[in-house]
C-alpha cells in the first residue's frame, strides 16, 4: 500500500487548543510526491499492473531522450517513423489498456522492456 496517493491525497494539520485542525503550511507540494511501491523479490510474484507500470516509465524516459536527441531536419527527410505530434494516451496508458485484455505473464511483460 502505498504512503501516499492521488486517491488518498496526504493532509497536514495542527491540532490547536480547541480541538480544530488548522493546517500546516509546509512549503512542500503533496502533489509532487512520488511514491514507492516495494514489489517482491521475484518478478513472477508480482501483480502485472505493477510491471506495466514500471516498464511504461522506462519507456517514457527513452522516448523522452530519443526526442531531445534526434530531432530530424529537412535535409535529412522525414520517414514514416517520425511524426510531428506526441500521442493523446500516454504510453502507461496505452500499456494498460493493451493489457487489460490480455492475460500476460509477468515475464512476458518483462520483455517488453
């Protein structure tokens, strides 16, 4: 279970003498938390979703730098491969509704990645 999350969103707050709650101004953004889920041991032990989730950032961090890195030129022509505009789903989201219907094993997902 994780410490904190979107559904489940961390409030701060201080106790006054009268049994109210006022809140404490921390300076840090709740909503920029990142949050940690330990999986287990083995990768086979773990739920699929957790494994979608994983592979989806380690595919978001390479197009991310593949973007940054190779932007075409009209001298060297654009190919099909390349498009003008990121896609409207993320790849998590993509990854998720691909596997939804489908029954993979967590190595399967594995390879993906």
């Amino acid at each position: 279970m994780p410490l904190l999350s979107a559904s489940s969103p961390l409030k701060l707050h201080d106790i006054d003498a009268g049994g109210g709650r006022t809140p404490i101004h921390t300076g840090i953004d709740l909503d920029a938390v990142v949050t940690a889920k330990i999986l287990p041991q083995f990768y086979h032990h773990c739920d699929p979703e957790d494994i979608v989730i994983m592979a989806s950032g380690v595919l978001e961090d390479a197009i991310t730098e593949n973007d940054e890195k190779s932007l075409p030129t009209r001298s060297k022509g654009l190919t099909p491969f390349h498009s003008m505009f990121r896609s409207s789903i993320s790849v998590r989201d993509y990854l998720l509704r691909i596997t939804k219907g489908l029954t993979l094993s967590p190595a399967i997902l594995l390879c993906m990645v």
